[in-house]
C-alpha cells in the first residue's frame, strides 16, 4: 500500500530550482541529487548534497559535490552500504556522450572519481545507474548498447573478486520498448523495477510504471497510481532509499506541494504483490 507522496527538504534541497533524481545513505545522513540550474556550481548540470545530525533532523545547508567537473555531472546514487556513489558525466577522457563512473565514499569524503569500462559504458549515453540491494547487481539506462528502441534498460553482474562489472545486457522480457525507459530502480525485493518511460523524453510526458519478474522476464509494466504518476507531467527519477527501504523517492510537480519546475518526493509503500504499486489508487 502506498501513503501520500511528500516534499523532501523544502526550501534547502526542493526549492524554486529544478532537482532531479535524490539518493540517501543508509544512515539517512547524507542525501545527493542533481539539478540542472541551481547557481553556484562548477558547471550547468551538478551534484548537490546536504547532510542532517541525524535521521530525524532538518537537512542542513545544500553544497556542490566536491566530485562535480565543468561538465554535466548528474543521477547520483549511493551502493546499499553506502562505500560507492555512482553517478553520469560527460567530462573529458569518457567512451562517448555520459558515461557512468563511481568514486568512494567514506567519513574522510570522497574518493577518485573512477570511470566503469567498455562492460557498461558505450559511445552513446548511459544514465541513471542504480545497484540491487545486494550489490550484486548494475542497473542503467543506454541508448548506445542497441536494444528495442530509444532508451533502454540493462543490468550487469559484479564480478566476484569485485573488480568491475560483467558485459551489461538488456532487462530480459517485454519491458523495453520502442519508447524512452530509463531512470530506474530495484525495489527492496531485489527484484522488482520501478522505471520511467515517455515516447520521447525531451518533448512527450514521462511517467513511472512497475515491473516484476516472472520466470527471470519482465513485463512491460503497469502505470504507477496517481499518488505518484501525474497525468501529463514529467515524473521520473525514482530511487529506493537504503536508510528506509519501504521508502521511494522520486521526482515531479505535484500542484498541491511544489516549490520549482521540479521537486523531490519521498513516499511510503509496501511491497503485497505484483500490482501493489497500482492498484492503490483505485
């Protein structure tokens, strides 16, 4: 079941500036995202953060990442344990278009930032990359590796001695299509996706839909209740959050709670059964 979809950080991370695509450490401390026009960082589209005394506390002060680059730095997302932060670029030295790179992190900060090989990256653009619960598991959007259509989704095996990642290979089953589907998540089963889609990204509505395996193949989804979706409008970015994981957030413009062209959102639900995710609404 699904509660009401509320504001994340009104006024310090939701404000009058477009926020995309939020990720939360499993100590709930320490939350990033990306915007592409909040003044005061190294390029036009760039990770922000902020960080909380704890849990329960207001976020404080939102800062640029330390990682960004002049160029666009976007879609951050922590590993489940919180030791990674993932995230695209289209800096210098990349495959082509964005590629998806990961620096460390730990109490002392942040990392080098570290681009992940031909295995993932293509001449094309690679978005969105979030990792199961286990780890395990790479999960992104591509519109370089071929696939049915526009954007696509795909996933990838971590090697077991953890020095990279296997070949990524499309999401098995009917769930690509000729559309855009991109910006996706592993909900807390390990299996289920929540993704967006959108006959074109840049100029039709974007919706997220759900998805749950059968037989290891996925279907083509079922629309999200409009407890999240908005007809007409543009959500996307979900995440699951790994501080509370019957927690999703997500991106849009509710007109009931707003503050800029797009917002963060955080949303309770739970995981009953395949149609769980929709059919609260009705």
């Amino acid at each position: 079941m699904m509660s009401s979809a509320e504001l994340v950080g009104a006024g310090v991370i939701s404000t009058e500036h477009t926020e995309i695509r939020m990720t939360i450490d499993p100590t709930g401390t320490l939350a990033l995202w990306g915007s592409t026009n909040r003044p005061g960082g190294a390029g036009g589209w760039d990770l922000w953060m902020s960080r909380r005394a704890n849990a329960s506390s207001s976020w404080g002060e939102a800062l640029p990442a330390p990682i960004n680059s002049a160029a666009r730095d976007f879609d951050p997302a922590f590993s489940p344990d919180g030791s990674e932060l993932y995230f695209f670029s289209d800096r210098p030295g990349g495959t082509g278009g964005d590629d998806l790179y990961r620096v460390a992190v730990s109490s002392a900060g942040f990392g080098e930032v570290q681009a992940l090989g031909p295995e993932i990256n293509s001449a094309g653009d690679e978005w969105a990359p979030a990792l199961s619960p286990d780890g395990a598991t790479l999960l992104f959007a591509s519109d370089g590796r071929g696939g049915a259509g526009r954007h696509d989704l795909f996933v990838a095996r971590r090697n077991e001695d953890g020095s990279g990642w296997q070949v990524a290979a499309a999401v098995p089953g009917d769930l690509n299509t000729p559309e855009d589907e991109f910006d996706a998540t592993f909900l807390m089963d390990g299996s289920s996706l929540v993704f967006a889609r959108s006959k074109n990204v840049e100029e039709a509505p974007i919706s997220l839909y759900f998805a749950q395996p059968r037989n290891d193949r996925y279907p083509s989804g079922t629309p999200i209740s409009d407890r999240v979706n908005v007809e007409g409008g543009a959500t996307r970015g979900p995440a699951q959050s790994w501080h509370d994981r019957d927690v999703l957030l997500f991106t849009g413009r509710r007109e009931e709670k707003t503050m800029g062209s797009m917002d963060l959102y955080e949303i309770r639900y739970r995981l009953i059964d395949v149609s769980s995710l929709t059919r609260e609404a009705q």
